[in-house]
C-alpha cells in the first residue's frame, strides 16, 4: 500500500514539495538584498545649497511659458561607437529572427549633439568627429544664426561639462563675434550629479531607442539615420510635456535641501 500510494504521488504530483511540472524556486522578496546585483546611478549630493540653487533655477526656466523671442533650448551631447558588421547580417524570414554575427570591427568613436525647443517641438541632431570647446561653439553659432535668427535671446540650458561656457566662443571665434554671439545667450547650468534635469537627455534616450540600436560605421551613414529621425520627430512635432515643477522639487527631493 505505501508503494502503491508512492506512485500516486509520482503520477500526480502530490505528496512532493519538488514534484509535478508546475514547481517553481520561489524568487527573492524585493525587500530582501541582492549584493549580486548593482546598477550605474547619478547619485546627488544630500543637504546641497549648490545643487538646489541651481536645480531650482533650471526648474523655473524649463516652467516659462512659450516666446518665440527668448525660446528655451536644451542641448545634451552622448558619445557613440561606431562599428561595422564583419559578416552581412541574416534577414528575418519565417521561423527564423533576424541574426547578426557577433563579431564587430570597431571603427572609432564620434560625438552626437542635440538640442531641442520642448515647446515647440522641434530638434536638431548632429554628430561630430570630436567633442571640444570648437565644436559646442559651432554648435551655438549653427543655433543662433541658422536656427533662430530672429531670436532676440536663446535661452540655453546645458549640463555642466567644461566645454559648455563663454569662454569657448571666444577660442573658435574673434572677439566681435564672440562676443556677438555671447550677448544673444542666456545659459542655465544643471547641477553636478542633476543632468536628468535637461530635457535634451530625454530626446537622446528616445533617440538611442528609435534609431540606434544597430550598428552604424562610419559618421556620414549616422548623420544620414540622425537626420531622417529629426526630420520625422519634428514633422511630428512631439512636445516633451515637462510637469516636475519647484513645489515638487521641495517635497519629493527635500533631502537635496540644507537642513536649517
């Protein structure tokens, strides 16, 4: 009889705590540590006047209303690798995914700039061989003259990289035009460890998404991709709808303030 019953249990799973096709390992609980596990963080700094001075101010700015006279722009840069395929890809067919082989060769690096008017919603991409103090300021000088001509300020918020500054403007450029340039400018820092703060790095994450998840070789074939991508975007006209204010800032982020 118990080897009878111990064959029922086989059979149906029963009597077992690891028999039957259903068991699965329970998992861990979301509160219990995972030191196996870690992730890349921009981790602020606690109790920091510098960081919400300056979060506070780009707040604001990104709070204005629209004006085509002093509009808001976000600029944000990324690096990217270019590579090229050693072996022809395989095309989907059915029964069978799209492959690719898993050897690369690598082709260097390069540096794709965007800037973006989220109320507008209008963008502008570009890659570039370099990212140095000549490039941002040709960058500016594409952005007030050729962009917004009109504009009698653009109002510019950057993260803080050392290259983002007057000062090279007036390495590219000579001083009238430098300066010219400089006086059209209204720029607006984000804090050291608050890049999330430029809306230009949400359109670079989408941009990442949509258009880059590929290889790509050489830097006229990524402007040639980056190029149909801002043309549709902006032919879309997709707004970026921007709702964390300063009020939310004061309660949600209360840690960043100084204790009084």
């Amino acid at each position: 009889m118990v080897a009878a019953a111990a064959g029922e249990a086989r059979r149906t799973g029963r009597g077992h705590p690891r028999s039957g096709p259903f068991h699965h390992r329970p998992g861990p609980k979301k509160t219990e540590l995972r030191p196996h596990l870690k992730k890349c963080w921009t981790i602020p700094p606690r109790a920091n006047a510098e960081f919400a001075v300056r979060m506070e101010d780009v707040l604001a700015v990104c709070a204005r209303p629209h004006d085509p006279a002093g509009p808001v722009v976000c600029m944000d840069e990324k690096p990217y690798q270019l590579l090229r395929h050693v072996r022809d890809p395989l095309p989907a067919r059915p029964g069978h995914d799209a492959r690719q082989d898993s050897e690369y060769i690598r082709c260097g690096t390069c540096s794709i700039f965007v800037r973006v008017e989220p109320l507008r919603g209008w963008r502008r991409v570009q890659a570039l061989s370099h990212r140095t103090r000549i490039d941002w300021a040709g960058q500016v000088r594409q952005l007030l003259s050729v962009d917004y001509p009109d504009a009698e300020t653009v109002v510019l918020v950057m993260d803080n990289l050392n290259t983002h500054g007057i000062a090279s403007l007036y390495e590219a450029f000579e001083p009238e035009e430098a300066f010219a340039l400089a006086q059209r400018l209204e720029i607006h820092h984000t804090p050291k460890h608050g890049s999330w703060l430029n809306i230009a790095e949400i359109e670079l994450s989408a941009l990442t998404r949509q258009c880059l998840d590929r290889r790509i070789g050489d830097l006229d074939t990524l402007n040639t991709e980056l190029s149909a991508w801002q043309n549709a975007t902006n032919t879309d006209q997709r707004q970026v709808d921007w709702q964390f204010t300063t009020h939310d800032a004061r309660i949600k982020l209360r840690h960043l303030y100084p204790r009084n």
